[in-house]
C-alpha cells in the first residue's frame, strides 16, 4: 500500500519554504482580519484599495463596477491586441490581406479580432458610463478635482485610441470613416488651411495640421503606419501611464461613498469588495467572449480611394460632431465644440461650489449641475443617434421609418442673417422676379456683429441681474403664451408653417428653461467669476441647439458670416 499523504504537513513545507516567502510574504493563511489585511497591503494589485471600505461603496448600485470593467476592457484590448499584431503588417498591400487570413486562415483569429473590435466598442461606452457615474454621485468633487481631470484626459485618449485602431483593417470602412474624421482637423484655427486665419498663418494642404496627422494630403501608407504607431505604442503608453495616476489618486483620495451613518463599521475590503470585483471582471469577459463569437466585427471590401461611399460617416462615437456640421462651420463643429467640452468638463470641480450630493445619488440637493449635465450627455448622443440612423445618402435626413434607397429632392437653398448683403436680392421664402438673386444674407456684418454680442452679454449676464427667484408657474405661462403668439403671428403672416413653430417652440422652451430660468434660480449668487464661467458652458450648449432650431426650421446656414477670414458663426 502507498503511504497516506498529509496535505497539511506538505501544505506547510510549501508554505514554509523560501521560494514561497520569497514571492509571498505571508505565512499559513488564518482567515484573520490581521491576514485579510495583509493580504490587500502585500498584493501587487490589491494595493491599490485601502484596507476597509464604507458599506455603500461595496454596493453594485452605487458603482455598477464601471470602472473595474472599463479596466477590463483596456485588459482584454491589450492582450488581444498584441496577439494581432504578430500577425497584421501595416501596409496597404497587406493590411486587408491579413485581416482575410485572421478571419479564415488563423486558429482562433477571427475570435481575437472580434474580441478587440468589440471590447474597443464597449471600453467607449464603459468610460462615458463611468464619467457619468461619477458626476451623479458627486465624486468629482473636493478633494477629487485632479483626479477627475485625469478620468477626462483617459475619456478623451479611449476615443483617440479607437478612432486610431479604426483605420487598420483597410477597408472602405475604415479608410472613409477616418477621412471624414480627420477633415475636420483642416478646419483648425491658425493650424488649419480651411479653417479661420489658416491663410495669414502660410497654412496650405501640404503643412497644416491635417498634413502632420496624415502624413500627406490623402489617407494613404504613411497614414496607415502613423495610426498604427499611434494605437500600438504612443497611445497605449500615455493611457498606461494615466491609468497608474488615475487608480493611484483613487486610492490617496480615499473612496467617494458617504456613511449611511455616522456611526457605522467600515467592512473588509478582502473578500467583500474584491470578490465582486472578481465577479464582475469574469463576468465582461464572458460577455465579450459570446458577443464576439455571435457577432463578427464588420469588414467591408478592401480601401478605395477612387471610391467614395454614399454617405460616409465617421466612427459612432464622432458621427455627433459630424451630424454638427450641419449647423456650423468646421472650424466650431470639430475643433472648437470638442475642446470646450473637454476643458469644461474638467473646469467642473472647481466651478461648483455646491457641498452637497458627495458620495450618493440625488437630484434634489444637485438640481442645476444634473440637468445641465445631464442636458449635454443627451444632447450628445441624439446628435449620434440623428447621424447614424437620420442621416442618409448626400446627408440628407431620413426619418428612420424612410428607406434610403427612396431619392430625397434637395433641400431648400440656406441662407445667413449677417453677411455680405445682394442688393436687391429676394429673400427666403419670397418669389424671385426675372434675374433677381436670392439673398445669401439679409443684413450687413456691421449690424450682425453688436447686435449678436448684445444678445449674448444680455444672455450671460440676466440671469444674475434678476436678484428675486422667478416663480416657476408663472414663468412657464408668460413663456408659452409670448412664443404661442409668435407663432399664431407668424402663420398669419405666411412667414412660418405649423412645423416651424413646433421647432421654434420646443428648441425656445430648452434654452428658455436652460438657459435662463435654472441658472437664474441656482447660480445667481456665485460669484462673478464662477458665474460667468459656468454661463458661458451653459449658453454654448443652449446655443447648439438653438442653432439646430434655426436650420432644421428656417434654413439658416450662419448667423454672422465674413468671407474674407473664412469665419462663420
């Protein structure tokens, strides 16, 4: 008979011995609080949680474990990434090659494919959950400021490393997608040459900012290999490096939950937090694992040039500053807009002065910072939402229950109300005699330009002005009844149909109560320098949509244009 083992005693000796210690410190495992302790303080990666947690930071309501899972993605993007790249060569000639030989000739290819597409698609819309997580429950606030700002530059760096990754496969897809992209960058002010003062600053197609992007002045080899370098090596590294910041200031800032009560017991973090860490790490895994087998990522015909889809749209996630041209000149819709959201949403722990609302959910305490947020991640995503599914061939607008094969007549000429001024022209809307010329603008810039930066001081500064609360009920009837009159007027008159005034009226309402009646009831008494501050974000979200007001109804292309600096407004 063979000799009965003892697991204990051979358990102890592996315990015990020094290629053991020298890897764990930790001795025979007691189940201690002293051992659970230990455990997180001497971990590689626990360490990065404190000891204890409040008992609302282990809830799954409270986190949803966004950002573990975000992490997760970044994870699994990069395991499955360095896989592909031992079997992708950054070419023309044979990028799309092997994207074929990943989807029919490598064992398991077309899975790690699927797996990074997806996981890539997932990560954008995990670090836009997570952003809003954190704004609902107040975490953003002191003494968390920095680290939100770095939560903001990773949010930012997660699109550019996807819109980079979008060009690889070489397919119509993607090499068209990246094109619309990056055409806004030549709309850049000072660094674009379509964009304002581009021309004073010596820009021109072949050194401008889109240049050094591209690598040229078309999406060609040198683009694809910048891309690739960019989403193999220099994007990763600088995301690596936040990310180290990021769970860092997580830990030195302590966790955001609020006590339920003064007196509570904070729990151990080992098991009760890691383990749903745990749970739901296997658990993203899984579902990207069955999502990739269900679903291929798409892969159209090799990259064309000569070949220009109809329409062509940028990835999901920028097809809203897309959808934005529409209503402005490039110069705002792709450069400017973007870099007010990033730089106000990191301006926002120190411009809300509200002590409230840390470490829960509510919307009482924090009325005017959740709606105004709130406001811009809806507006955001049914900007997405119209250019994806709105927008068909010429970007003319389909209605979703309207088929894109249906040819759709060409809208309706747009016009400017300040800009170089047709004498004798005819406006909008108004028969045309023999040889007369429609009006591209109705009124001169030198009218345009006062009056505009009236109408915005006067928009930026009421809502302080009025020192009593404006009773909610009797604003909204004096607002309704003015804007019902105007439009009544306007029908009456033939200048505005019943659809027009539905626009005017619902986009009125928006920037009536957004723009005015929630700042003047909660932001009055800051002081003028985080009021000012706070406005401006305020009146350039209003002011989106009413730009969208103006085009959809009234087909107003600009409300100020000047031709000779390429400035449109």
């Amino acid at each position: 008979m063979l000799p009965s083992l003892d697991v204990e005693k051979v358990k102890k000796e592996i315990l015990d011995s020094q290629i053991w210690r020298s890897m764990f410190r930790g001795g025979v495992w007691k189940d201690t609080p002293r051992d659970r302790a230990s455990h997180i303080i001497g971990n590689v990666w626990l360490h990065l949680h404190p000891v204890r947690a409040r008992p609302r930071a282990l809830e799954w309501t409270y986190t949803w474990g966004l950002g573990g899972i975000s992490f997760v993605l970044f994870l699994i993007l990069t395991v499955t990434g360095v896989l592909l790249m031992f079997y992708y060569r950054p070419t023309i000639d044979l990028a799309y090659r092997d994207m074929k030989d990943l989807e029919f000739a490598i064992t398991l290819g077309k899975l790690f494919r699927n797996m990074h597409r997806w996981a890539a698609q997932a990560m954008v819309v995990a670090v836009i959950a997570h952003m809003v997580r954190v704004f609902l429950t107040g975490s953003y606030k002191k003494p968390r400021e920095f680290n939100w700002g770095v939560g903001v530059l990773l949010l930012t760096l997660t699109l550019f490393l996807s819109f980079t990754g979008y060009l690889l496969p070489w397919d119509q897809l993607a090499i068209w997608a990246v094109t619309v992209g990056t055409n806004m960058a030549a709309a850049s002010p000072g660094l674009g040459n379509e964009g304002p003062f581009g021309s004073l600053m010596g820009m021109r197609i072949n050194n401008d900012i889109r240049f050094v992007l591209l690598g040229g002045t078309m999406v060609g080899e040198n683009t694809l290999l910048r891309f690739y370098v960019m989403h193999c090596v220099a994007v990763p590294l600088l995301v690596g490096i936040l990310l180290i910041v990021h769970f860092w200031r997580v830990r030195k800032d302590s966790f955001s939950a609020a006590p339920y009560n003064s007196a509570e017991e904070k729990l151990e973090v080992w098991p009760h937090l890691v383990k749903r860490e745990y749970i739901a790490a296997a658990g993203c895994l899984l579902f990207i694992m069955l999502w990739s087998i269900l679903m291929d990522a798409p892969l159209e015909v090799q990259a064309n040039p000569n070949v220009t889809p109809n329409p062509s749209k940028a990835p999901w996630y920028f097809v809203g500053l897309q959808e934005l041209l529409v209503y402005f000149d490039p110069w705002i819709a792709g450069v400017i807009l973007p870099n007010l959201i990033i730089v106000g949403l990191m301006a926002l722990p120190y411009i809300d002065t509200n002590p409230k609302g840390v470490g829960y959910y509510t919307w009482k305490e924090r009325p005017f910072a959740n709606a105004q947020f709130m406001l811009g991640v809806v507006l955001w995503f049914v900007l997405i939402y119209i250019g994806y599914y709105c927008r068909g061939p010429n970007f003319f607008w389909y209605w979703p229950w309207e088929s894109w094969l249906d040819p759709k007549p060409a809208p309706p000429p747009t016009w400017s109300v300040f800009g170089p001024v047709i004498p004798n022209c005819a406006w909008p809307g108004q028969p045309a005699a023999a040889g007369q010329p429609p009006c591209d603008s109705l009124f001169p810039i030198w009218m345009g330009l006062p009056l505009v930066g009236l109408a915005f001081a006067a928009s930026m500064a009421l809502p302080k002005m009025i020192k009593a609360e404006i009773e909610s009920k009797k604003a909204h009837i004096a607002f309704f009844a003015v804007m019902i009159l105007a439009v009544a007027a306007g029908k009456l008159l033939g200048k505005m149909t019943l659809l027009q005034g539905g626009w005017l009226l619902f986009f009125g309402y928006l920037h009536f109560y957004f723009g005015f009646l929630l700042p003047q009831r909660h932001i009055r008494n800051l002081d003028w320098a985080r009021y000012l501050v706070t406005m401006f974000l305020v009146i350039c979200t209003t002011g989106v949509l009413l730009k969208m007001c103006a085009r959809l109804a009234f087909d107003i292309k600009y409300l100020i244009t000047i031709p000779q600096i390429s400035m449109n407004i």
